[in-house]
C-alpha cells in the first residue's frame, strides 16, 4: 500500500520575538493523517533548532514535537501563493 500525501500547519508553542503566534506548513507522506502530523510535527521540531531527536522521540529537555499544535491537515500537497500585503 502506497502512502497518501499530506499538507500540514502548525503553530509553535510558543510565541516569537514580536510576542505573535509563529505557524509551520509542511508537506510529507503517510499512512494515515495522525502519522503525517506526527512527521511535520518532527520536522518542525528540527526546524526550530533543537539539536537532537532521537528514535525513541526524547529531546533533551528543550520543547517536545507534541508541543506544536495542530492548526490543519489536508489530503494532498498544497501549494501556498504568495500574494501581495498592499493589496485588499
């Protein structure tokens, strides 16, 4: 069984410099939803510059990857368009 491609969004859990809520959207593969959040999740946790994840998902004290929370999933891989702030 081949695996289904995923878009997920999460937020991190904690707030960035400027005191706003800060979002990660990335793409991956799974078998189900709740494996592609738990990749992202991951990935998003590597992104953030933790150091070290290892295979048993222990992060050396600094933020786990559960911590980021899920804003959405969707079936397929999304594409985002830039567009224009100075427009409506």
């Amino acid at each position: 069984m081949s695996k289904k491609k995923y878009s997920v969004l999460l937020m991190y859990p904690e707030l960035n410099d400027q005191g706003e809520p800060e979002t990660y959207y990335g793409w991956t593969e799974a078998d189900s939803p709740d494996e592609a959040v738990e990749n992202v999740r991951r990935e998003a946790w590597a992104a953030a510059g933790n150091p070290r994840l290892d295979a048993w998902g222990a992060t050396d004290g600094s933020i786990p990857p559960e911590d980021f929370h899920l804003l959405a999933v969707f079936k397929g891989h999304l594409e985002l368009e830039e567009r224009n702030p100075s427009q409506p």
